[in-house]
C-alpha cells in the first residue's frame, strides 16, 4: 500500500473521484457537512502555511492503482473529518495508515465518532487518540469527539517529568 499526501494540483484532478469514492464507500456514515465541507476544499489548504503548518490534508492510500482508502481534514479536523477504507481492504491497517498521516501533517486531529460506529471509535483508540466528550451528532445520535495531537518538545518534557502522571 502507498499513501498519497495530495497537493492542490492533485486535489483538482482527484477531487471528483474522491468525493464518489467516499459517498460510496463511506456505509452512509458521513456526515451531510463533511460531504460539504470536502466538495468546497479550497485547494490551496492543502499547502504548507506559515511555520509549515497545514491548514488542510488529503490523503489516498492506494493498492497499484487502486484507491482503496482516503482520508481528509480541515482545520485539525474542526471544519470535517473523514476516514473511507474500500470494504474489501478493511482490517488491513489502511484507515490507521491514513489517519497517522493526517496527524503528522496537521499536528493535531479532531473528529467526531457515533457511538454506534465501533470499527472507528476501535480505530481511534488504538492511535492513542483520547475521547474528550460526548454530544449529539448531526443525526442525533450520541457522539464521541476525539483528539490527538502529535507530541511537541514541551510535551515530551511533560511526559519525561518525574511527577507526570499519564491520563
């Protein structure tokens, strides 16, 4: 398997054929804003800011040429986050490839999981992803927020601290 890190030129390529490749394959999980937010990703997001921070990522996990899995997030995953793996390449460690890549450009990820969606709050635990909250989702059903963030040098010195006590 081969992530794809895509750039604004790719995105425009890609953009169409990524959008029927989540709506297929996304088992009717994502949201209408995520949809939304993906059909109105400024291309430019996609490169590197100030301090090489991202404003955006899009990534394609690919098999050959077949895309077996994308995944995107705007704003550390506050405007939308999604993850799509192609049912037949599920359990094959894709959708943890792919969201670690997005964690590594980004710095950080937000995302919001119905409680009702196992292999996704799974997903999310096993990358050591925290659950912060929970509220109602979109459809009104109970949902969990996760974050991680990727860990910085105050962070590292946090945790290398005698007195530091993991959560």
């Amino acid at each position: 398997m081969e992530l794809e890190l895509l750039t604004p030129e790719a995105w425009l390529s890609e953009q169409k054929r990524l959008i029927g490749f989540a709506i297929r394959f996304g088992d009717k999980r994502l949201a209408v804003a995520t949809i939304h937010a993906l059909r109105k990703l400024e291309p430019s997001l996609l490169e590197a800011g100030i301090n090489d921070l991202y404003d955006a990522v899009a990534v394609i996990a690919r098999q050959g040429s077949r895309i077996v899995g994308f995944g995107f997030a705007e704003n550390g995953g506050e405007a939308a986050c999604m993850v799509v793996v192609h049912p037949e390449a599920r359990s094959l460690g894709i959708g943890s490839s792919l969201v670690q890549a997005m964690i590594q450009r980004l710095g950080k990820l937000t995302c919001n999981v119905a409680a009702d969606n196992t292999a996704s709050m799974a997903l999310c635990f096993r990358l050591g992803m925290t659950a912060v909250s929970m509220h109602r989702g979109p459809t009104g059903k109970p949902t969990l927020r996760f974050e991680r963030r990727t860990v910085n040098d105050a962070d590292a010195a946090r945790l290398r601290h005698p007195d530091f006590v993991p959560q």
